[in-house]
C-alpha cells in the first residue's frame, strides 16, 4: 500500500508539472502571508508558489518605505523569491505588481504592527521549570472533530500506541489551572505543525509531530493557528510560559517541496527524490531501499564527528546530510533561500503567537553555520528570548562547546541553551546502584557536575530525567523513593529544569515495544476515561502523595534566589550521603546595608540502607546555624548534630 501512495504520489508530480505548463502564471499562496514593520532586519523573502510564476521577471510596488530588493527564480517554474526592504514602511495593505512576457498580476501583501518591541520579549531561563507534553496524548476538548477535510487518511485509535489518539490544544486550555496548581512555569509543547502523512496498517503515524509538512500552520487535528495563538495567550494570563518545538533539520515527506522542489539542492541527498522511486521504495520504512542504494543516504545518528578534530569527511556527511529516516527528508541549511526561509518562520511565530522560547530538535544534525546566523539573527532582534537546542550526546565536553561563547569552539553557535543529556545518562545509571565510594550512585553526578567549568553559563543548561524518546524514569516500575531523590536533585541544581508531563502522577512504561509506550494518555483527559488525575479526589493515594511532594517542591522553588541566582557547592558523596549547597546574599528589606544569607542543603541518601550525614564535614556551609526545615515535609532538623537518614531518603533543608 506504501509503495503505491509513493507511487500515486510521484505521478501526480509529475502530472502538477506537466499541467504548470499549460498554465499561465498564478499565485496560489505566498509565505508567509503576512509580516511586520519595523523589524531590526529590513529585508523580508516572499516565497510566491503557483504554476509558472517563476515566469515573472519584474515585482514593482508604490508602497511608501518599501522596495524591491530582488526576484529570485530558481529550478522550479512554480516558486518565486521575492526580496523586500520594508525599513521605512509603516503597517498597512501594499500592492504588488507583478509582470512578465505575457503576464500582469497585481496581489496585496500586509504589514502589520507588532504587539511590542523585540527587547520586550522575555524567554525562559533558570527560573522557569519547563513542562513537556505531547498535544496528540494530552487532553481532548469537548468539540474534537474528525476526520479533519483535507487531510490525508488518518485513524485515531487510543488502543494502539502508535497511532494518533485525539489530543489537542483546546483539551490542554481546558486544563491550564492543573499547570498552575502543580507549580510549573512553563510549558513545552512537542511539534504543533501539520503532519500530513497517511496513517499506514501496520501503525505508521506521525502524531508525535516532527515530520513537518507546513510550516506556517497548525495541525488542525489539534486547531487552528487562532486557537494555538489565542492557548498562548491563556497561557500568559496565568503567568504561564509557552515553548514551541521547531524541526529545521528535516521536514515531512508529504510537504510541497518533496513533490516539486523549489531548487535541486533544497535537500540533502535529492537525487533521491527526483529520480523515479517506482523501484519498490518504502517511504516509510525505507524497506527496498538496497536498490538504491547509491542514492538514498541515512545518517548514521552519530552527532560526534561534528566536533570532533579528526572527523573524517564520510563520517561527517553520514552526520549532516544522511535523513534520519526515508520519511523525512534532510533540508539543505546551506541553501541561502532556504535558511532565510526558516529564519523568517521562526520570527513568524515570535510575532504572531506571542511565543516564550524555542525548542530546537535534531540540532547538531544541520548545519553549523546556517543555525549560527539564525541564532545571531534571533539575539539581534529578540536579546531577552532563549532557545534549547537538542544536543544528544552525554559527554559534557560536547555539550559546552554548542554554548553560546564556547571556547571549546572554533565557531560561536550563539546558542543560549543546551540540553543536559550527561545529568541524563549519570542519573539513569545512578537509580539502580548504591553509591560507594568511588564511581558509583550518586558518584556519578557528582563526577558530571565537576565538568560545569566548561559551560560558559550554567544557569543556562537545560536538565531532566525523562522525555519523549527516553524511557519513562520509574521504567516497569514504582520506586517512588528514587523519583523523589532525582526530582530533588533536578530542582535545586544549577539548571533549567524540565519535566515530563505525568511524572507527577508516577506515570511509567519503556521503549522496549514502541515509543508509544511512554507517550501514554494522561487519565483524564479523553471522554470515557475511567480516571481523572487532573483532580485530586481522581487521582489514586500513591499518585496523590506524589503530586502532591512535588507540587510543594515546585511553589517553593518560585522566586527562590538560592536555586536560581545562588552559588552551588557540591560534596563528594560521604558513606553514601551526596549534599549540594546553594546559597545567597540578598539585602534585608528593612536594612538595605545589611545582607541576610539564603542558605539550601539538597540531602540525599545515595543507598538502599540507612545512613548517617555527618553534620561537621558540611560546616563551611551550615556555619553558625543550629536549625533547618525541610521544605518537602516541614519538619525542623537540628544541625548540631549528626542527621540519620532512612533508606533513599531526601531532604531540601533550608536555613
């Protein structure tokens, strides 16, 4: 069936083709449909897309303040690049004049007023702990329709993992209060885009969103563009913050530019797609691919040879030109039209929905220099703002030198956020072992910490225990006592905290069958759910016992300057026992010459046996202070004495 699509799907390209010929020159649709004044860069690209309206060799506008910098055609008759310079221009409806050989259209393009100055958009950062969900497997809303007109053939069917299950964003409004009851600040969302691939029988499906197939809309199986701008603004109103997860290394096999590239090096690897694949080619799959072979190009999902001194060039192409899948074809960052395309988008977005940050997937796969010069474009006109970028390799050498001002680098990335993939892997390793005294346990973050001297910020380095494409923390299992010691470390170090949506209702499940299975539903959040999580008489006594924990943890951390300006001093693990210390000096409010010092003890029990911390080995730290609450249960400790700790107990004592 999937080689027929293909096939179907190659014959209706070249039958759009043979009929843009017969076809005077027309404009069927313009990205993005509309832009704004006074943007720090003057110069806007209008990618015009219609049969032969490469055709057009003169774009004229009496607009005040705006010119015409360039028209581009490239190999493509149907596309047309239209360059302007709106420096001057103030908001209002232009008309563009467009004429060729036989040919005169006039189409009005629209500059519109910002909402406020780049400077004044506020990204996240250290004070914010980021909440990741997936729209597809979140919450429905009550008015969800399908099957959405227009869109390929899709099912949603909740009893199987790897098809799409009905979530969407009014769902996730419906629930904005739980988000704020929890304690978070802000929330990542997985790709909203379109992802129009069919669902296949043996359970293809791109609910997971990052298989792009436009990327100046939302997927309307989860809303419309209106709905996700008019969510953020929801979200804001509740002091809540929104991330949007963007994909520039590849886009979906079913986008326009697949069947009809707009030039021969849009793509990594084209020939691929130009050539006949009528040759028995899975798109899907890539199943068949043996007969070609010398075209097809898979990366090898080795992220090293892009820094490493000694790559060879094999290795390094395998890296950034190979497609991670046949399905989702490599887009070429070197093409100037193209990069300026998805500078533009991601702008777009800032702008129209009002977006806190980004979240950049696959980031080490593009490459290098095209993603820099979007990240210095973004710094100049947005200097507030923050973007992660996904850096999957759990070496912290490799992770500092994609920092924004590495030293570690030949090239400055500007990237303000990386992603913490070595606290990761220590931690994952560290949950099924008793700390000794060496390597192991708690040893091992101990061991990842010390390496922060190569970041050049670590408040700027983004930490978690669990996402999408991991195993869900807990695994098979229920070890309540270990969450809790990871979440205690997670929210009290020197990082941006993230989380995975029903972490705090001790939600399971491994990778093992599919990766549905740590993308499950949040009970609740679908008709016909026995269970109700989002309210605390729905929620069971275990998963309410933890909610409850880690809610107290997450209100505590707001506003906290210890956690999140405060320095961080870490202790060898001792007998098993691994303390972190954050403090501040903050100016007492009715004394401004009179510093009062926040002090927190992160204390936990690296084994599965009692243990003792011996209070004098901390003292440059505790000082003169006799007593501490702990913030997770409001106990007092008395710190003149030695602490006895239970088996994997955590304390955050404060003082």
């Amino acid at each position: 069936m999937k080689q027929l699509f293909l096939s179907l799907l190659l014959l209706m390209s070249a039958t759009t083709l043979c009929a843009a010929k017969a076809k005077k020159p027309a404009i069927d649709r313009i990205e993005p449909a509309f832009w704004y004044a006074g943007m720090k860069n003057p110069q806007v690209q209008l990618m015009l897309c219609g049969p032969n309206i490469a055709q057009v060799n003169s774009v004229t506008t009496d607009y005040p303040g705006v010119r015409v910098d360039s028209v581009v055609a490239l190999d493509s008759p149907n596309y047309l690049f239209v360059y302007l310079n709106v420096r001057e221009a103030q908001p209002g409806t232009m008309t563009l004049t467009l004429t060729g050989t036989k040919t005169k259209i006039t189409k009005t393009y629209e500059l519109r007023e910002r909402e406020m100055k780049g400077e004044e958009r506020r990204g996240f950062d250290i004070s914010d702990v980021l909440y990741l969900l997936m729209p597809d497997r979140f919450a429905q809303g009550m008015d969800h329709s399908k099957p959405i007109a227009g869109m390929n053939a899709y099912k949603e069917d909740r009893s199987k993992p790897s098809l799409r299950h009905g979530g969407d964003m009014e769902g996730i409004r419906q629930h904005l209060d739980y988000f704020t009851e929890l304690g978070v600040t802000a929330l990542w969302f997985t790709p909203v885009l379109e992802n129009n691939a069919p669902d296949t029988d043996n359970g293809f499906s791109t609910y997971h969103g990052y298989a792009c197939t436009d990327y100046y809309r939302v997927d309307p199986r989860f809303g419309s563009n209106e709905q996700y701008r008019q969510l953020i603004s929801d979200c804001h109103k509740r002091g809540l913050k929104v991330v949007m997860d963007m994909i520039f290394n590849h886009c979906g096999f079913e986008h326009p530019w697949v069947g009809d590239m707009p030039s021969k090096d849009w793509f990594n690897t084209p020939e691929w797609l130009s050539e006949d694949n009528g040759s028995g080619v899975d798109p899907m799959t890539g199943l068949g691919q043996e007969k070609k072979e010398s075209k097809y190009l898979q990366t090898s999902y080795k992220l090293t040879p892009v820094l490493d001194p000694y790559a060879s060039d094999v290795d390094l192409k395998e890296t950034t030109e190979g497609w991670f899948v046949p399905s989702m074809p490599d887009l070429n960052q070197r093409n100037p039209h193209l990069m300026r395309y998805l500078i533009q988008n991601s702008k777009w977005w800032i702008e129209y929905a009002g977006i806190d940050g980004i979240r950049m997937d696959t980031y080490p796969y593009a490459f290098r220099e095209p993603m820099a010069e979007w990240m210095r474009e973004l710094q100049d006109e947005y200097p507030n703002f923050n973007t992660v970028g996904e850096t999957w390799v759990t070496e912290p050498a490799y992770t500092a030198a994609w920092q924004k001002d590495s030293q570690l680098s030949t090239l400055n990335s500007q990237l303000k956020t990386v992603m913490d993939f070595s606290f990761f892997d220590k931690l994952s390793q560290a949950k099924g072992e008793d700390t000794d005294g060496w390597w192991k346990g708690m040893n091992r973050l101990y061991n990842s910490f010390v390496y922060d001297y190569l970041y050049p910020n670590p408040s700027s380095v983004l930490a978690f225990i669990e996402n999408h494409d991991t195993d869900r923390f807990l695994g098979a299992g229920r070890d309540s006592l270990m969450l809790k010691q990871a979440l205690a470390l997670l929210l009290t170090v020197r990082r941006i905290p993230q989380l995975y949506y029903g972490t705090e209702i001790m939600m399971n499940g491994t990778k093992e069958v599919t990766d549905g299975n740590v993308r499950q539903d949040f009970p609740g959040g679908f008709p016909g759910d026995t269970q109700n999580a989002f309210t605390r008489e729905g929620r069971t006594k275990t998963q309410q016992q933890m909610f409850g924990w880690l809610s107290r943890l997450l209100h505590w951390r707001q506003g906290n300057k210890a956690v999140t300006q405060g320095t961080m001093k870490q202790f060898i693990p001792y007998n098993g026992v691994y303390v972190i210390a954050r403090q501040y000096e903050d100016r007492a409010l009715d004394a401004p010459n009179h510093f009062v010092q926040q002090n927190v003890l992160t204390v936990l029990n690296g084994t599965n046996a009692e243990a003792t911390m011996a209070v004098s080995r901390y003292a440059e730290v505790i000082g003169s202070a006799t007593r501490a609450k702990d913030i997770l249960t409001g106990r007092y400790y008395d710190l003149s004495k030695d602490l006895q700790l239970k088996p994997r107990q955590s304390l955050v004592l404060e003082f």
